[in-house]
C-alpha cells in the first residue's frame, strides 16, 4: 500500500458492490456521476472507486466467460465480500442499502422511496415488507443496467417499458429472488408471453415461440413473435442469464 492510502472497510466494499451491480458496465469510470457521489459519501477519490469496480469486475463469472479482465489488484478482503454478496443474493443487497441510508443519514424507506402509506406500521411484517420492496427495487436496478437498460428481445430501451423479469419466479426460488442471473430485462408484451408460457428463451440463449401462436398467426403475432423466433437474445454484458433456471422454464412453463 502507498504512503498515504488507508485500507478499504467491510462496509466501504460492501457499498462500492452495491454500484457495482447498478451501473452499466461502460460506465465503470471516475467521470460517472454515481461513482462521483459514492466518492464524496465514503471520503474517496472517484478513481479509487472506479478502480475498486473494475477490481470487482474481475471475479465476476459472467465476465471472466467472455473473456473480460478487470484490474488484478484484487485483495482477500474483495474476495471475501464479493463471494458474500454473489453467494447470498437475499441478504447482502438489503444490507448494502441500509449501510447506503446510514452513510446518507436517513432511512431505508426514504432511501428508496417507499411511501409510509403503502407499509405496515411497525413490527416484523413491516421489516419483511421493506425487505421485500427493497429487494425488488434493488433487482430491478440490477437487471435493467445489467441489460444496459434495452429488452433483451426486441432492443426496445425505454426503462419506462422495461421489467426485470424472473427466469424462475419470485414464489418458487427465494434464494434467487435478488440473483441477477434469474433476471431478464424485458418490455411488458414480451414478460407477460414469457410468464405464461408462450415464449421462452433456451439455455443456448435462442428465442422460443409456443406452438400455440403459429395456428393462424396474425399480422401481430408475425410482428411481434415469430419475427424473433430462434434469434439470440440480446446478451447483457456480465450476469448472463443461468442455463439451468432456463432450462427451468423450458421444462415446466414453456407451452411448446
């Protein structure tokens, strides 16, 4: 270490993370606003933390797959943090936001928007409700940057038209309820013909379309299904969508 440097906290990687899964890959740099504001919270230079992003890039499985490196200065603290947040996708993304609300000095709720009237008044249902709706906002973020903010279908890249969809839902898997790679970015058509069955995506990443739109398909089918069946999804560029909560859905929801 060089004179002059103090060494990361648990906290500090623990909040420098949480940018990590919310900022587009490309934008890993000091000039990004939110790398900018995260420095100025924790008491860092930007390009300290646009460093430590790009050091958490390099254990990242997704990109280590295409044959991305990130920086090789990773220490055994990274190492650990990040295998706790990747392994535990329930319980680090809900910590790393009230570690952000403690260092901003205000609540978990007004951290992400929660309106009181929506939340139960106090008790263990209220914290399983502020749990749950952090967790989503949380996900949503995630994938949707992830996904560089565009349907993993169509391309469209309007947020506003945008779901982080589950692979395998939310009911069935709460160990993987938060794990971007059970995520896709996807426009509201599209998740609701993926939901039900009507579509789905193999572990190959081709699109699928159901039998049951190509009886007579209308001009609208054409347009918006069967124009992109067997095409490859748009990949995003790091947490790649897990093969086996594909084949999931291809074996238990897909309506071939």
């Amino acid at each position: 270490m060089k004179k002059g440097q103090r060494l990361w906290t648990r906290e500090e990687l623990i909040l420098a993370i949480n940018l990590y899964c919310k900022t587009p890959f490309g934008k890993l740099h000091n000039r990004n606003p939110a790398v900018i504001e995260l420095s100025k919270v924790i008491g860092r230079i930007p390009s300290s933390i646009a460093y430590k992003l790009v050091n958490f890039a390099s254990l990242d499985p997704s990109l280590k797959a295409r044959g991305i490196k990130g920086a090789q200065n990773v220490s055994k603290l990274d190492r650990l943090i990040w295998n706790e947040f990747y392994q535990n996708w329930d319980e680090l993304p809900f910590e790393s936001e009230k570690l952000m609300a403690k260092y901003l000095e205000t609540s978990i709720e007004q951290l992400n928007s929660l309106e009181e009237k929506d939340l139960p008044k106090k008790g263990l249902e209220r914290e399983r409700v502020v749990k749950t709706r952090v967790n989503q906002n949380f996900f949503r973020q995630m994938v949707l940057s992830t996904y560089n903010f565009s349907c993993c279908i169509t391309g469209l890249n309007k947020p506003q038209l945008l779901i982080a969809g589950h692979i395998k839902p939310w009911a069935l898997d709460k160990d993987n309820r938060v794990n971007p790679r059970n995520g896709l970015a996807i426009n509201a058509l599209h998740d609701k013909a993926f939901e039900t069955g009507l579509i789905s995506i193999s572990p190959e990443y081709k699109i699928l379309v159901s039998s049951q739109l190509k009886v007579k398909p209308s001009k609208e089918v054409k347009t918006f299904f069967l124009k992109y069946e067997n095409k490859l999804i748009n990949l995003p560029k790091r947490f790649l969508p897990d093969p086996k909560f594909l084949k999931y859905h291809n074996d238990e929801k897909f309506q071939g």
